[in-house]
C-alpha cells in the first residue's frame, strides 16, 4: 500500500488492472481510469494471468521517477527477489527513506 502527497492516474490500456482506493479493489478493464487523490492508501495489481498495460500518471512529478527506476535496478540486479524476505525489504526501505516527500 502507498500514500504520497500527490494525485495518480491510472489508465488501463489491455488487460484487467485492479487499483485498491477508498476501503476496496476496482477492477480496470481497457479503457477505464481512476484518480487518486493525494495522500490516499492505494495500491494496485495484475490479478489476471494476461499482462496488463497501463499508463500512470503523476501530478506533480518532481522525483517520483527516480525511485522507480532505481527499484527497477534493484530488481534486475537480484537484490530485490520478493516482499517477502527480509533482504528485499531492507533495500526497498533504504532506497525509499531517500526519497522522502515530506
């Protein structure tokens, strides 16, 4: 789950995107879009077994991108396997206390 003080928009292109706002799940078939305010609990998936594509986007951006794509290294780098080892959780907390918004 995140908060951030910024608004996000999500658009779902293919696929079915399943975005967690307000207390519940709303499911994103192509072509629908939802907005979440800022400073709300979300959080989205791919409940499906077919890929989903999406646009994100973020107002204002300022850093936001930057710690995407560093999470995108870790990953590939094979420090980041899973959220549920402890290895993991500890990169990710280092990474993201960088790039406080408050």
């Amino acid at each position: 789950m995140y908060r951030h003080p910024m608004v996000e928009r999500f658009t779902s292109l293919k696929g079915e995107l399943a975005v967690f706002c307000d207390g519940r799940w709303h499911r994103m078939t192509a072509g629908k879009t939802i907005v979440v305010p800022s400073g709300k609990v979300h959080s989205f998936r791919n409940r499906s077994a077919e890929p989903c594509y999406y646009v994100g986007q973020v107002t204002p951006g300022g850093r936001f991108l930057n710690p995407m794509e560093l999470d995108g290294a870790l990953v590939e780098a094979g420090k980041v396997t899973s959220l549920c080892r402890l290895r993991s959780l500890i990169y990710l907390g280092l990474l993201y206390d960088s790039f406080r918004y408050v």
